[in-house]
C-alpha cells in the first residue's frame, strides 16, 4: 500500500486511475465480505458484486470525465488564445470552487489580450495612417526584406508609384546598409544624383507578429535650406534693423538741409544722399521678402491674357533684338496673378540680360501616376489615380549658368551689379503655389564633340487646382 501510495504522478489520469482504483477495490472487498459474512448465496454475493462494480465504475468514470473535462475546455481556450481568437470562451462545468474559478480567470485573459491585441492593431493603423499623411517618403519592409507598404511621398524617390515596387528588395531599390547605416548606391541606376541627397534612418516594429523595417528619408537640401534660410533672415533683421536707425536721421536730416540750401550744388548733393537713403531702405526691405509668407489670391488665369501684356514689354525693344514666343496647350492656370507676374517678369528680364535672341515659353500639362492609400491594419494597400500638373518651360539662347548649385542661394548672382534677390523671390512664389521650379544648362554639340551651353531652360511645376 505504501508503494503504490508513493508512485509518480506522470499525469493527471493516471493519477485519478490510481487513486479509484486504491479506493473501489476495498469497497469490493468489503461488500464480498459482508454479504459473505451474512451467508448469502453464491447467486446473491455473486449479483451484488457485480451490481458494485457497475456503481463503482459509473461513478469512477464521473469523476474521471468532469476532472478531465475542466482541463479539455481550458485547454481549447489555450489553443484559442495561441491562435489571437479571443472570442472563444470555454464554460466551466462547475458554478463554483477552484475549477470555476480557474475558467473565470482565463477568461479574464482572453477579455484583456482582445483589449489589448485592439490597441494594438489601433496603433498599427495609426503607424500606417501616419506614412500614408507625411511628405517624406517612407517604406516599410517585411521580415523577408519585401517592400510591403510606402506613402505617396515614394514618388519623389523613383518617380513612379510605390506599387510597382510591391514585394522589391532593398537592393533592387538601389539601398544598400553599411555599418548600421542605410544609403543609395553610389552608381545607382536611375542615374538621379539627387538621391544621394536623402538622409535616411531606420526603426522598427511589429505587425501581424513580423518584424518590420520602416526607412524615413530626410530631404538633406531642404533642411539645409530651411536651416540657410533662417541664419540669412536673422543675419537681414540684424543688419536692417541697424540700416534703418542709421538711414532715418540721415534722411531726415538730409532732407531738412536740402530745405534750407540756397546753393543749386547743395541741394543736389543732398537730393542724392535722400535718394540712396530710400535706395537703402528699399533694398533691405527687398531682402527681408526673400522667405516672406505670401497672401495668395487664387483666381483662374486665362494663359493668353496673362502673358500677352508680358511678351509684348519686351518684343516692342526694337534697339534690343529680343523675341518672346507662346506655345500653350492649356487654356487656364490657378494662382495669384501679381506673384505670378513678378515670377515671369524676373525670369524673362535674366534671359534679356544673358544675352539671349528668343525666347519660348511653352505650356502643357504632365499626368503622373498617384497612390491612393487606402490604409489596412493586416494589408495595407492603396489604388492608383492619375494626377496631372501644369509644365510652364521657358526656353532661352543665352549664354547659360556657370554655377548652377547656387542660383537659388539668397545674395548669390552671377552679374556683376546682381544682389541675388529675383530667383530666391521666384522660387519662394512658386513653392508658396505649392509648385516647383527648376533650372537646367540647355547641353549642345558642336562638330568637334565639344559641349556647349546654349541657354537654359527654366521648368515650372503648379498643381492643377480648382477655384
């Protein structure tokens, strides 16, 4: 009895068939002795064994079932909860005790995983919402380096949509990771030099129990123009501030003594100090509108009307051979019609000056193709519409830039009496139309192989907007 008393427990069942075994069997025993005891006859001993171990069989494999069937229901719960089905909730064959409370408890847990596993995915959509509404293109790869999701900024990248790169590998993007640190390849194949202008840093996470990378790519030339644009400000506030309060009296002063002069060469030198003074005052007030924020009056503007008066203030220079010709496939543009003009007016006067003979301003329209993000915590995927865009070019034959790294740098010029003021204005103009502007060498050959520089081309980019 001590030895079986003392066997391994390798399982619940055997255990339960152990311990009803070392219980029934003395029940057995007992009942044979008593109706032994008692004389029965064999027939009777003989029923009322049986009919004992038919009771003590029945009840032995009650217990056995209802022992066994606590641990059956929690075990499918378990397997629910493996499998992220919190809905499955397994019934507790007791109302009360242990066992019952045991099932409350697991559903206790499968009720906090389904809150939690709802955050979760919350949390996910919102990752994938969030790159779906930043301008900086993001890419996300899967644990088998796939591309599996990227937002529209993708564009600015590949100069397609990131659909087409569906399943694309790093490599194959042109990414490569070197020391902990993702970039393009240096002999990238698209042969777009300004991707080797993008910063890009890495995080993770995890979605649908799958490591995830995500690539946040930082426009280096735009923070660096930012970060340009704001110490050329405070330089301009500190030295306008200062111009001011040393112009005001002397203009003040000039003006009042140009009053009093009785001698006509007084008065002339005084006249002149006035007239710098204002000079003064209106180019430092010039420079402070580099990076102002416009107020823009969005109207349409029909191409033909808009550019009619501008062409002819330079086709009437009859001293000057200088010809402005208009090519337009579109009838109407959105936008500020002043800024507009300034822009146009800038732009044809630095031809003039270039020494160009003609110019062409030729206008179209570009469609390019757009994702619609149509974000999905499981499978985030997006439908692709076509986006079109106005291309305004303006074509020159004049002598090109030198420098073209630095056209757009306020105080930079490449003319002698330039005080870097036109393309910076120009470009703040079309970037508050929410547009680009661009500007290219025209390349040409001669008979000797040589490359010559005839003219630029000036490329304007506007959305196509409705008033």
């Amino acid at each position: 009895m001590t030895k079986l008393l003392a066997i391994k427990k390798n399982s619940l069942e055997q255990y339960l068939n152990q311990r009803l075994i070392l219980l029934n069997v003395p029940l057995i025993l007992l009942v044979f002795l008593v109706t032994w005891q008692l004389s029965w006859p064999w027939w009777g001993i003989t029923i009322s064994e049986i009919v004992m171990v038919i009771y003590v069989y029945r009840l032995s494999s009650a217990i056995k079932f209802n022992t066994l069937e606590s641990f059956q229901r929690a075990s499918l719960q378990l397997d629910a909860i493996v499998q992220e089905d919190y809905k499955l909730y397994a019934r507790s064959p007791f109302s009360k005790g242990q066992v019952a409370s045991f099932h409350q408890q697991l559903n206790e847990l499968s009720i906090e995983l389904q809150l939690k596993k709802s955050r979760y995915d919350q949390h996910v959509f919102l990752v994938y919402q969030l790159i779906a509404q930043l301008d900086a293109p993001i890419l996300v790869f899967n644990a088998k380096q796939q591309l599996t999701f990227a937002n529209d900024a993708f564009y600015q990248l590949k100069q397609q949509p990131w659909q087409l790169f569906r399943h694309a590998s790093p490599q194959l993007l042109g990414l490569i990771k070197q020391d902990g640190h993702w970039h393009f390849k240096s002999n990238d194949t698209d042969g777009n030099n300004e991707l080797q202008c993008w910063q890009i840093k890495q995080s993770e996470f995890i979605d649908s129990d799958e490591q995830h990378v995500l690539l946040f790519f930082v426009d280096i030339q735009s923070a660096l123009r930012a970060s340009q644009l704001n110490a050329w400000q405070q330089i301009i506030r500190v030295l306008g501030h200062e111009i001011r309060n040393s112009l005001t009296p002397v203009s003040s002063m000039a003006e009042s003594l140009a009053d009093k002069a009785s001698n006509g060469r007084d008065k002339l030198a005084l006249s002149v100090i006035t007239e710098r003074c204002m000079h003064l005052q209106s180019f430092v007030e010039r420079y402070a509108s580099i990076s102002k924020k416009l107020t823009l009056n969005y109207q349409k503007i029909a191409v033909i009307d808009f550019f009619a008066p501008l062409i002819a203030l330079y086709n009437t220079d009859k001293s000057n051979p200088f010809t402005v010709r208009l090519d337009s496939q579109v009838k109407t543009i959105v936008g500020d019609n002043s800024f507009l003009a300034q822009v146009f007016i800038n732009l044809l006067k630095n031809s003039k000056e270039a020494g160009a003979k003609q110019v062409s301003i030729q206008i179209s329209t570009q469609t390019s193709i757009k994702a619609n993000s149509k974000i999905n915590s499981q499978q985030p995927s997006g439908q692709l519409s076509q986006v079109e865009t106005v291309l305004i070019e303006i074509i020159d034959d004049g002598h090109g830039f030198s420098n073209l790294a630095n056209l757009f740098v306020p105080l930079y010029s490449t003319k002698e009496q330039g005080q870097g003021i036109g393309l910076s204005f120009c470009r703040n103009i079309i970037e508050q139309h929410q547009g680009s502007i661009s500007i290219v060498n025209n390349a040409s050959v001669d008979a000797s192989s040589r490359i010559l520089n005839q003219g630029i081309t000036v490329a304007i980019y506007l959305p196509v907007q409705n008033v």
